[in-house]
C-alpha cells in the first residue's frame, strides 16, 4: 500500500513534515520511493509565481542538451536550486548526476499569452523533453509549471530527503503532497511514481485502480495532449480530474460522479439525477474500480480527498484553520499537526468529496447525494 | 432385405444413419410409446421372425427346428425417416429399453439428404462442438494489491448500455442546451437474442415474456429480449410489457403491419428496434419459417397465407448502398417512435463488419451494433449455411473493440456479440469473455432454450429439427398436441434460474479480478489464452 499524506499550511512548511509524517506511518508499507509535489512556495520562489519551474533529474548530457534546447525556445533561466548529490551514493538508489529545479523567464511576447494559450505551450515543452530524455536516457521531467517543484526518487522517502537534503529554505511550501512507494504493479519507473501532475492537476493514490486498461484506452483516445504515460494505474485519476475541470468544465463536485457514479435508487433521488444519469452514461468510460484513496491539488491550491466507491482504502483529514493535512494514517497526522483538536478529524466515506479551499480555514465536505452545482 | 434383391444408390442399412436405435428386446413392454412420441416417425413396430434349433446331444430325439415370432422396434433406414437422435423414445419408455446411440464413424447418410435435389435445411447451430471462447480464461486475479471483492456480498452494478452515447462535451451541451440526446436504454448485459413468434411455439414464447417481466418487475434485473422477424401478440403491443421487448424488423418486414397499426395504442415504448441485416447462423441468407409451421395464428400476426414457406428476402429490397440506405431505414425507425427508441442493425459476424462499423460511426442515430457469430443458432436454414458460412465472434467483436477505440468512440456504439455464447453450457465465462473483449453485452437464443426449455439440439447433430414443427419439446413447434409439452410457467421459472445463476456467476467472475463498479467492457488485460496466434490476434496475453 502507498503512504499518502498532504499538507496545506497558511505559513510554508518544510517538505520534512510530510517525510517525518511518512515516516510514522511505514509500519505495514514498503519504503521504495518517494514522490514530492509542492506548491504556492515561498522563498525565492516566493517571488515570482508567474515563472514557471522545470522540474526532473538530469545526466550532465542531459542538461547541456535542455540548455540548449530552452535557449533556442528564448527561455531564460531565472533561478534555480542545485541538489549536490553527497560523494557517497545511497543504497538502492540509483546514481543521479542532477536534480533540477529551476525557474524561467517566458521568452519574450509570451506574457500576452492567454493563460489557456501558456498553459499548453508550457506542457508540450515538457512532453517534447520527456521524450527527448525517453530516447538518450539522459532526462527525467516531472513537470514544468509555475509555482510547482516535483521531486522523485526511488529509495527510503525518509533516507532519499535527508541525502538530498530535503530541509532546506526554498523548498518551503504552503501545499506539500508526498507519497511514499514507487509503483510495484507495472515495471519500476520514475515515471510511474505518484504525484502525477498535468496542467496544475495534480493527483496521488492509494490503492489499485482495476479498470485501468480500459480508462487508459478512453483517455488515449480523447485527443487531448498530455494524455499520454500510464506507467501507473494512478495516473488515470490525475487525467480524469484535468478532464473533468478543464475539458467538461464541470467542479471538483462532479469529479466523484464520474468516477464512481451513483446507482439507480440515489440518481433518481438525487435533484440533479437526469444530468448524472447523462454524465454517468456518457463518462462510463471513466468510471473507476478497485480499491482507491485519491488525494489531490487543484490549480487554486484546494486540497481534496476521494474514496473509491466501497471506500477500501483508509484516508483521513484533520487540522486546524491555516493548516490542515490529508493523510492515509491517523498517526500520520499525530505527527504533522499534534496540536488540532481530533475529535473533529474526518475520514471521508464512499460519497464524499472533501475539499480545503485555499483560504484554509474549513474541511468542506460534499456528499454525492447533495446538489450539485451545474455548468453554466 | 434378401442379399440377392437389387439396391438403390440410397439404400441404407442402420450402420450407414448417424444416429442407431439400441432396443432391448428383454426390457421392451411392447407398449408402443416411443414409437407414436418419435417425431420423424423413425422407429415403427417390427415383426421379427426368428428360427430355434433344438439339437438335444444327450439323448436320442433328432435334431428340429421352429419358427417364431416375437415384436419389437425397427429402425427405418429410408434418408427421409432417419434417426435424429432425439432420445424422446428414451425419455418415454417405461423401462428404459430403447436409446438412440451415435454412429461411430462418419455417417453416409448425409450423402443422401437431399432428395428430389433438395439440400438439406434444419434448425439448431453450426454442427462443430467446442470453441474459442470456453479457451479464454481470466487470469488477471486480484491478490493482495487490490483484495479480491466478495461476489456474494459486496454492491455490484453489472448493467450495461443500449443506445448511441453522446461524448462528454456534446451531451453536456446538448444537456445544458435541451437539444437532442439520442435515447440510452440501462439494460442487463445478456439479452435473449431474436426468435421470433413462428419460430418459437406459443407457449415458449409467453414462457419467455413472463420471465423476462419477472425478472424486471420482481427481481429489478433489466432483461430484455428481441422479437425475432415475425411480429409481436398483439395484446404485447398494447400493454406495458412491450418495454422489456426489442422489436426486430427484417427484410420479410414480417408482423410490421401490425406493430405500426398499433402504434397509436402503445403505452409504452419498446426498449429498441433491432434492424437485422443478418445472421451468424446463414449470413447473407434471409429468414425461413417453413410452411409447416405457418398456422392460422402465425399467419395472421404476419400477415401472410396460412400454409406456406416464409423464406425473407437475403436483403432488404430498398437497400443499394449502406449510406444511404441503412441510414434512412435507421432514421425512419426512430423517426416512427419519436427518436426516443434506440435503433441498431445486427450484421452476421463477417469480414467487412468494420467498414459497417464505420460507417455507423458518422450516423448520429445509429444506436449500435450487434455482430452475430458464426455458432449462431436459428429455427431453419441450408444445413452449408450453418455449417461453413460466418466469421467467429470473437475476433470480429475485437477488431470492432479495438476500432472504436481508436476514433474514441468505445463509449459511443455499445457492440453487442451473439453466436455460440454458452455453446458448452459455460454462458457466463463466455459472456464474461466477450465482454472484456469489448462487447458491451450479449446476446443468447440457443442457451435459452435448452436451459429454460430443454432443448435437445447439439452441435453433434442430435435432433436439430427444428424447422419442421415437429419440436418433441415443443419449443419450436406451432401444432398444440406438441406445444402443450411445455409448460408455461416452467418455461418462467426456468428464464428467472437461468437468469439469477448467471448472474451469480458473472459476479464470481468479475468480483476476482477487482471489478464491481462498471461492467468491464473492454478489460481485455484480465484474459489469456494458451494458444498463441488467438492470443496475437486478439491482443491478449499468451499464457502457459
């Protein structure tokens, strides 16, 4: 089982909080990899939330070549973090020559981009290094978005941060995600390890999604960019949330009816039943199985957790206004956030959506058989 | 016969029949059931007479001899009243004196079965037992990453779609917009694929109709069941079973009189139009109801002579080009219902269904596809129909699968599979397969006649009488001292078990691989087969 735990917080926080909580929570899990999603940074990045970041691991090949190729595009390098690999390499961990973090400046004329216009321009560079890295093995891109740093790395997630060193300034965030396994389905893959991130969706998972050949066939053949990877069953949910909000245009509310649709007695029940009974049709493609906890960041920086419809997999969310955390053990939360009062901790069931908005102040918790809020 | 008396190119001795009537003259109570229960009138009351010698070597009386009679049954051994292998005599002989075996070698009676330059026409399926599906297996089992669902009590929705579904953003547009969202029927993946009244007896069919409203009414299981070419009661029309009920149309356009004089009457809507352009049992040959069958009843609800052969047209007469044509008669269906009925064509299973399948892609009302196989069943057909003509089922649904999968249009027109589905009785493990191979349901009418009838057919050729009315079950036959045979309740009772263990099983199949949620069309990473090329072919895994 994957460990899962996320953080939003009103003052940055260091990533390891989520490695520390991780670490409580291991009993009963395998330690074999790390996934590090942060966002709304502070620091250095602090500065300059419209820059966007390059996030991967590079080969000193790689990285003249991703010069190169930013060069010749007009992006110039604005900031950027350098992870010294220690001399000593860490058991079971690959040799890396360069972890990348580095913000860019738009090539000139991009600012008066629509923001639609940017967002896909800034994902088909990261799909055309990923497959530039893909042929010569010498790049590996996480993602390359404004005000988002992503990290993986195969290894103990406690061992991984402290050799890389984790706990430094600017890697402080007010939104950390962190997952603790690498995917032990498929083959061993950086690409395959959670957080998956498109277009300022992110999602992770506990659990297994077993309709996932068929969900990855649909989503292959939507036509949308990006849709493309599925080393990982999980990814499918970080898709399905983008297709969701941004291709149907539909809320976070919605993204539960489409994966796990109500049944007949509750949709006719329900107010809005006639549109989810279309949406359950039209979307039964999408419709996930199997046993899934799916934690989540939206663009505005909510926080969301989803159960799959049998609610197999354990997820709960606590904390107090400014800072509140998901996570897949309660001792998971002890340890992040000793200070909230437990007795209103949550653990959302097979018809919840719970949501931290980005002002953090409340857990908001959506049923499936609540009115929905309808496109306009 | 005298060894010196002349013979015909067809004169058969009972080793020459495929099926040879085993008779205990010791068991025999001469009590003549199963000569008047035969329904080829195969067997008839023999006088055998028989020579005893009495040759006493103990004492000094002479040798005699004395002739006897004793009664018993012949075989007939004339082509035209041979064995079918039914085993009615069987079923009614007190003391299990009497049994038809099968031959064990090829027969030469089926060099002599078409006589006055008739071939041979009969009921039942492709004569060739065994097949692909009942191969596949399901190996994708879920272990300790996703713990295996509990099939008896987890929640399960094993529902499928008929009707064409709009992609997410055009039904959220059409939705938002109140334009048109062409009608989805919410059905249970196996449905009882199209036999008609005429070629089912009328107690078959209200059998079926009942348990079909059982199931929905009592059980809430959305089972549906096609028509056939051949109309539908009228007091069906009229009534609010008629939901439960695809109506099929065919090229002989059989009882459609009928169903558009009741249109005004209707209460409620049929739950499809099935168009059928063909049969996996013939392709590309019309449907034949035989004039044995074509009483006063038949036809009268078909609107045709009593007495005469209803063989359908190969094609329908006003269709020259699937562009055109297939699309208007599509069209003018669902324009008769006021677009609220879902209409689909079903094609024999064929080497050029894809280019039909395509071209259904770009007709918005084509509701969707339902590809029949070549161990489909049927009440009549040419015997080298049924038995070299079609395409295997599986790898037709799979190439359609895979082709809407790439326009992206999977989730747009269900593929409904049909032909040999539960041929070896496996109903569930085949449907299963099929489903996963990316059928969106089934379709069965051979299965259901055995299972909830006793249907005596077989792929070894057994009975398989079908198109001449003289069903021993009563299943197919139009004649009451036949049909009476069958009860119609049983008939229900049976539907409803067949129906619930199919069910069960289908949970027992889907619930191990981690699947509850949604019917899992198209799941083709949970099969695998150890045949290697099916496997190539299918795009699945090669297991050893």
């Amino acid at each position: 089982m994957c460990r899962l735990f996320a953080i939003t917080s009103k003052t940055p926080v260091s990533p390891m909080v989520a490695m520390e909580a991780m670490d409580i929570m291991r009993e009963g899990h395998d330690g074999s990899g790390v996934g590090l999603f942060l966002r709304d940074l502070s620091g250095p990045f602090d500065e300059m939330k419209e820059a966007p970041i390059l996030s991967g691991i590079f080969t000193e090949a790689g990285i003249k070549r991703l010069d190169r190729y930013m060069m010749d595009l007009g992006f110039m390098t604005k900031y950027k973090i350098s992870i010294k690999v220690p001399k000593v390499p860490l058991p079971g961990t690959p040799r890396r020559d360069l972890y990348l973090i580095r913000a860019y400046e738009y090539p000139e004329g991009w600012e008066t981009l629509s923001f639609q216009e940017l967002g896909q321009r800034l994902l088909n560079i990261r799909l055309q290094l990923r497959a530039m890295g893909e042929k010569e093995e010498d790049m590996i891109v996480f993602s390359f978005w404004p005000d988002v740093i992503m990290i993986k790395e195969i290894g103990d997630p406690m061992q991984v941060a402290r050799h890389l060193n984790l706990d430094r300034k600017e890697l402080h965030a007010r939104v950390i995600m962190a997952q603790g396994r690498q995917n032990t389905n498929y083959a061993i893959n950086l690409y395959a390890c959670h957080p998956f991130f498109i277009e300022g969706y992110a999602t992770m998972t506990n659990g297994e999604n077993t309709a996932f050949v068929p969900i990855r066939e649909y989503l292959l053949s939507r036509g949308v960019r990006g849709y493309t990877g599925y080393q990982s069953d999980s990814e499918v949910f970080t898709h399905i949330l983008h297709y969701t909000l941004r291709q149907l245009g539909l809320g976070i509310e919605a993204y539960k009816h489409i994966i796990t649709p109500l049944q007949d007695n509750s949709l006719e029940a329900h107010p809005n039943g006639a549109f989810l009974k279309q949406l359950k049709q039209t979307c039964r493609q999408l419709t996930i199985d199997g046993p899934n906890c799916v934690i989540g960041c939206l663009p505005d920086h909510s926080l969301f957790m989803v159960q799959d419809r049998k609610k197999l997999r354990p997820g709960v969310v606590g904390g107090k206004p400014g800072c509140w955390a998901f996570s897949s053990e309660i001792c998971g939360l002890d340890a992040a956030i000793p200070d909230r009062d437990k007795s209103k901790d949550f653990q959302p069931m097979h018809l919840d959506t719970t949501l931290v908005g980005p002002d953090r102040q409340e857990v908001k918790i959506c049923s499936q058989t609540a009115p929905l809020p309808l496109p306009r | 016969m005298l060894p010196n008396r002349p013979i015909t190119p067809s004169t058969l001795s009972v080793k020459d029949l495929l099926w040879q009537i085993a008779w205990s003259k010791d068991k025999c109570t001469l009590c003549g059931r199963c000569t008047s229960v035969c329904p080829v009138s195969a067997i008839e009351l023999g006088v055998f007479r028989k020579r005893t010698l009495n040759t006493d070597l103990a004492s000094a009386v002479p040798p005699s001899n004395v002739y006897q009679v004793y009664h018993g049954i012949r075989q007939k051994t004339d082509p035209a009243y041979a064995c079918v292998g039914c085993a009615m005599c069987n079923l009614v002989c007190p003391n299990d004196a009497i049994i038809p075996m099968r031959t064990d070698e090829a027969d030469k009676l089926r060099f002599h079965i078409n006589r006055g330059g008739s071939p041979r026409n009969r009921g039942g399926r492709r004569n060739v037992p065994g097949g692909l599906l009942d191969q596949i297996k399901f190996i994708r089992i879920s272990m300790l990453t996703d713990p295996a669902l509990d099939a008896g009590r987890h929640e399960f929705e094993l529902r499928t779609l008929l009707g064409r579904v709009l992609p997410p953003e055009e039904n959220i547009k059409h939705f938002k917009e109140h334009g048109w969202i062409p009608p989805v029927r919410e059905i249970y993946p196996l449905v009882i694929g199209s036999m008609s009244f005429g070629a089912l007896s009328p107690n078959m069919w209200e059998g079926l109709q009942l348990g079909v409203a059982y199931l929905n009414e009592e059980l809430g299981l959305p089972v549906r069941m096609c028509t056939g070419e051949g109309g539908c009661p009228p007091r069906l029309l009229r009534s609010r079973f008629l939901k439960y009920t695809i109506l099929q149309i065919a090229s002989g356009y059989f009882g459609w009189d009928e169903i558009i004089h009741a249109l005004p009457e209707m209460k409620e809507d049929p739950c499809a139009i099935e168009i059928k352009y063909g049969q996996g049992a013939k392709p590309g040959d019309g449907g034949l109801l035989m004039w044995h069958k074509v009483n006063k009843l038949i036809a009268a609800i078909r609107g045709v002579p009593t007495g005469v052969s209803l063989p359908s047209p190969p094609t329908h007469q006003t269709q020259y080009s699937i562009e055109e044509s297939v699309a208007k008669m599509i069209q003018s269906m669902s324009m008769a219902w006021g677009f609220r009925v879902p209409v689909y064509p079903k094609i024999s299973g064929t080497s050029t269904a894809m280019a039909v399948l395509n071209n259904l892609t770009r007709n918005p009302y084509a509701a969707g596809l339902a590809i029949d196989g070549e161990d489909g069943g049927t009440g009549a057909a040419y015997n080298v129909s049924m038995d070299h003509m079609g395409h295997p089922i599986a790898t037709n649904i799979r190439d359609a699968y895979l082709n809407l999968a790439k326009l992206g249009k999977q989730n747009e027109i269900p593929l409904f599979a049909g032909g040999g589905v539960g041929k070896n009785g496996n109903l569930a493990a085949n449907a299963a397969a099929l489903i996963m191979l990316g059928a969106s349901g089934v379709q069965i009418g051979k299965y259901v006649m055995q299972a909830a009838a006793g249907c005596l057919g077989s792929e070894s050729d057994r009975c398989n009488i079908c198109n001449i009315g003289q069903c021993p079950k009563g299943i197919t036959s139009q004649d009451p001292r036949l049909y009476r045979r069958l009860d119609v309740d049983m008939v229900a009772e049976r539907v409803v078990d067949m129906f619930l263990s199919f069910d069960t099983e289908l949970k027992k199949i889907v619930a191990p691989l981690g699947r509850s949620t949604a019917l899992p069309i198209g799941m083709a990473d949970a099969l695998g087969i150890s045949d290697y090329h099916a496997a190539e072919r299918l795009s699945i895994k090669y297991v050893v």
